[in-house]
DNA sequence: GTGAAAGCGCTAACAG
DNA sequence: CTGTTAGCGCTTTCAC
C-alpha cells in the first residue's frame, strides 16, 4: 500500500515554474507580476494541481481565517435557518465556518469560545447566552465579533429581528379580538419581548398581570411544563403569545392534553414562522422573522471588516391563520 | 486605544518557567518531565493563561484537527438532529467542527471538498450527494471520510439506519391494513429504500406498479410538486409511504389542498419523526430514524482511527399515531 | 530529563 | 518586477 503523498506546496510550483515563491505567492493574491510570468504561473500551479495550504497562511498571518458560529441548539428551527444564512454567505466568500452549539448555557459557551480561540478564530457570530459578560475576556483580546438574534451589549454589533414591533403588532392583533386575559409564554432571557408585551399592554389600557407572564428554560420539557402549568393554574386567560417556536409547539401539546381547544377556547399566536405552522390543527397565527437574513447579514458584518452599524434590525411580518378567534 | 496585544506563546512560558521550549511542550503533551519541572511549567502556563495555539500545531503535524461535516441541508430537521450528534460526539473530544451544506448537489459537495483540503482537514464526515464519484480524488489523497445516512461507496465506512428494515415494517403494515395500491413518494438517490419498497411488495403478493414509485429532488417545491401530482393522477392509489420529512410535508400540504382526507382517502407513512409530527392533524405514523445517533456513532468512527467497521446500520422503529386506516 | 535547533507552508519586508 | 530571507508557534529529533 503506497503512502498518501506529500501534498504540493507553493515551493514545488515555483521550482516548476522556474521562479520564486515569493512571486507564485504574489500571482495567487493578486499582486503584481509581468503578464508572461502570470500567466506561466497560473498555468504550472493549474498543472501541478496546487492549493495553497491554509495552514502555512495562517500561521504567518497569526490568524485563521474562517467565522466561528455558535447557536443554543442547531435543531431549533430558527438557529438552523440562522445558520444556513451564515454559510449562504461565508460560501461566497470562500470561508469556512466552525459551528458549536452552547445549550444556551454561558458556560458552555465560554468553553465553546476557549476554543475558537486556540483556533486563532478571529471572527465570529454568536447567538449570545446569558448576559454577554462571557464575553469580556474574547472582546479584550480583540476576537471581531458579531451578535445575532439577540443583543446583550452595546459594545458588540450585532442583527436582529424586531422584536418589538413583532410583539406590538401580535399583542395588538389579540386586542383588537377582544381579549384582555393573555399570556405571554417567554424564554429566560427575552426581556426584550417581555418589555415590548407589558409596554403594548398598557399602551392600550389593558391591566397589566404579571402572573401571565412566564418563563421557562430552552429546553422543551421544560417548555411543556411551563405551558401546562400556564393552561391549569390560569382558567381565565383567552389567548397566548410564546416566544419562540419550541415554546409554541410545547403549547399546543399541552392544550391538547388538557383538552383546551384552539382557538376556541384559547387563541395563540407563535413567535417564529416554521413549515410546520401551516401544518397544525388548526394552522397557526404567527410573527414571521427573516431567521436567514439575520444570518446572511450578520455574516456580512463580520466579514466586512468595515464601517461597523452598533445593530442591524430586520423586520417581522404577523401571519394570521387560524389559531386565533374572538374572545368567548 | 491600545493594541490587541500578542498572544502569550510557548516561549513565554518556557521563559517564564526557566526551562526550554521543548519541555513546556512534552508537560503539556503528557510527555516525560520530572515531576518538579512538571509542576513548575503547569503553575506557570496556568498563570499566564497560556492557550497552546492551534495554528502552530497543525502546521508542524500537517493537518489541521478537527472534523469537516457535510450535509445537504442544514435546516431539515434530520440533518440538523444528525449535526447535533456529530457535534455533541466532536466536543467531548475537543474537536472543532467546519459545517458546510452541499444542496445534495455534486459540484457544490466537490466545491466544499476543496475548501475542506485547502484547510487541511483530513477527517470530514458526510451526507454523500451522487454517487459517491466526486469523493475519488479526495479519498486517493488520504483524506479520512464517513458517510452517514447514505452509503454510496463500500470503500468508506458509514453509519446508516436501516433503511429496509424500516421500509418493510411500514409496508408490512400498511398491507396489513388492506391496502394494495401504495405509492412510495422518494428523493432521487434513495434507491435502497425504492428496492426495499418493491422487495417488499413482492414478497406479500402485492402487484408491482411501477408508476406508483416517484421521484422528487431535495427542495420544498419539488416535493409538492411530486407529491400533489401523484394525488391528481393516480386518484386509485390508497396509502403512501414517504421517503422523507420534507416529503411528508409535502404530502400533508398537497392533501389538504386537494381536499384528500388523511387517513380517510389515502394513508399516510413519514419516513423520519420530527417533533411536528405528532402536531399535525391527524397525528401522523412514522418511522423514526436515530439521527442524532447516526451523526454520533459518525463522529467516533472518524475520530477513532482504529478498526473501521464497514458499515454500522441502526434500528428504525415504527410509531404508529392516526395517518393510516383500513383500505376504504 | 532536558535544551537547542530544524522546519512544517506561507507571506511580507527588503534588496536588487 | 522579482528573488532571498526571516519568521509565525509548535513538535520532534538529536545531543547532552
């Protein structure tokens, strides 16, 4: 059995094309070079079926190229959108991305970063964790990074939906049919929309509850639990905003189990807009977020060394289906 | 403002310790040292947070740790649960994960293979697109590959569900119930599967039609295409059997846009459980793939570089919920 | 048991 | 315009 062979360095394609290396460097990055000498490069390293080493360019360079990408969970839905707008446009730019996945927790996440770090990673985008103080010690050593889907501080750019004006316009919706009883079914940690719901509640004159507002972990049983718990301790409430789209399905389970009818008996409306929205019984109401964009414009941001915006905020659309009806 | 100051080296540490380069090296290495001068250069590299550099490493050994993983599609529920596996495997050994998504299309998969090389990743695990061709040139150069989901070439180890055993179990079942005119919904490539499908048929006595098999390429629209004109011409069949989620999805939808009732008019088998499965209406019946497991049993394979098993097949298991009837 | 030194493939500074 | 050369941080002989 013949070994693997050595691979072809950009020593062998100078030789070959009698030449320096520094001048095949040169051609290969677009520096200057007569025509001749282009050209007979281009042709020897097209022959000899050269590519560079990415290794041998990093090192010099002291930096890897490539984004590191870290998301709560890539079965998500809306992380594995987030996601695949990161590589749609990493891929146009030629660069890699590394992915780790934090389970949302920061110490996970810090350990997740330890890494990219010993990679030399020097950019990346991440859905941060906890409260973002995970990342001072990257920051400080000057790591180029990028938040998404959520912003933790302002220190960092970072791309989101609006979350907002999502909440404003689902909350509104509900209103508008009549409910004053509704929940807001929240992840730890989305203040954000937990600020907007109580703030659009008000706005209209809706008394405020407090006790409708409940949290729970990412994880869907602790999803489930919150719902149900939302659903047997609170007879009273007409309608149910969640805050993501793990949060939505766990509710629409729990509604079942306990025979609560939707929108009949409850009306809902889901944070997030997934194939399978359409396919529920009945088909759900929800605030559509451009999960790709997000991803596709972060990557932007952290490839554009540029000019960097403090926060790129994208729009969300409300979807109505028939999850909701009038208050009964 | 100040510079990102330069990152603390091997050689700091060995000054810092008093002793040489190489001995930093071999302590951390776990290589031998003197239990004293252990001790000493631990102490130190702890106190100046000394992270050895990737970069570095890999130049010298020539290869760039680290796995490389392709999928076809990151935001289809089996791929990112098989993702999630590859990853959750990948960090307990420290390994950084590079993700890139093919559209199960040869040329993007040899594009990737590339960028793959150029970085010197000789461990890559993937969901292979053709027919396994555009994996030669990589495979003659060392590179160390898994399939997984998918096995295309017996040259490479992979990991697999079992595929007849899950398609035979539905079938079995779906005959049992009376059915006779079935119609397997398929993506190009799935030739085992379809084999299976047709094997199974015969042995029950079931006549072959042969147009009761269609194909659909991986995209959402391709799929209700497929699925929605299989419904329009062949109002005779009365079950169907899905070789995927996302064709499953489609089926649903072009049903419920052709008024067919599910399970009334026409059974329904999903190959692959998602979590929306048991959300749809009528719940549907499926055969559950261990993707995450696949994604995990994928990654040890290619980590542990030892014996190579040809192929590992995992269990399917049929979950029966409320997409199938009696023959009406 | 330990240190000095070579060198992985590449780019950038400097000469010519 | 082009070649020579010096490292980037690390591991691995090879002497001591």
């Amino acid at each position: 059995m013949n070994m693997a062979q050595r691979r072809t360095t950009i020593k062998d394609v100078a030789e070959a094309a009698g030449v320096g290396v520094a001048t095949v460097s040169r051609v290969l990055s677009g520096g200057s070079a007569s025509a001749e000498t282009r050209e007979r490069v281009l042709a020897t390293a097209a022959r000899l079926d050269y590519r560079p080493s990415a290794l041998g360019r990093n090192l010099r360079q002291q930096r890897s190229g490539g984004i590191g990408l870290l998301v709560p969970d890539i079965t998500d839905s809306f992380y594995a959108r987030l996601t695949d707008g990161v590589l749609s446009c990493a891929r146009s730019y030629g660069e890699p991305v590394t992915i780790g996945v934090t389970g949302d927790d920061p110490e996970q996440e810090a350990e997740l970063i330890g890494t990219l770090i010993e990679q030399s990673m020097d950019r990346v985008i991440a859905v941060p964790s906890g409260d973002g103080e995970t990342w001072a010690p990257a920051l400080r050593a000057g790591l180029n990074v990028v938040f998404a889907d959520r912003q933790v501080r302002d220190d960092v750019p970072g791309v989101v939906a609006d979350d907002r004006a999502g909440v404003r316009t689902a909350v509104e919706y509900l209103v508008g049919l009549g409910h004053k009883k509704i929940a807001f079914l929240a992840r730890h940690g989305q203040s954000q929309r937990v600020a907007a719901f109580t703030d659009t509640l008000a706005s209209l004159g809706v008394p405020a509850d407090p006790e409708l507002v409940v949290h729970a972990r990412a994880s869907r049983d602790s999803a489930y639990a919150a719902a149900a718990g939302l659903l047997q301790h609170r007879a009273d409430l007409t309608a149910v905003l969640t805050g993501g789209n793990m949060l939505g399905e766990a509710m629409v389970l729990a509604a079942r189990e306990l025979h609560v009818r939707i929108p009949r008996d409850v009306s809902l409306v889901m944070f997030d807009d997934v194939p399978w929205a359409e396919l529920c019984s009945p088909p759900l109401t929800v605030i559509a977020q451009p999960a790709q964009d997000v991803g596709y414009r972060a990557a932007e941001l952290v490839l554009r060394q540029g000019r960097r915006p403090r926060t790129v905020t994208l729009p969300t659309e409300l979807i109505v289906r028939a999850s909701c009806g009038p208050r009964r």
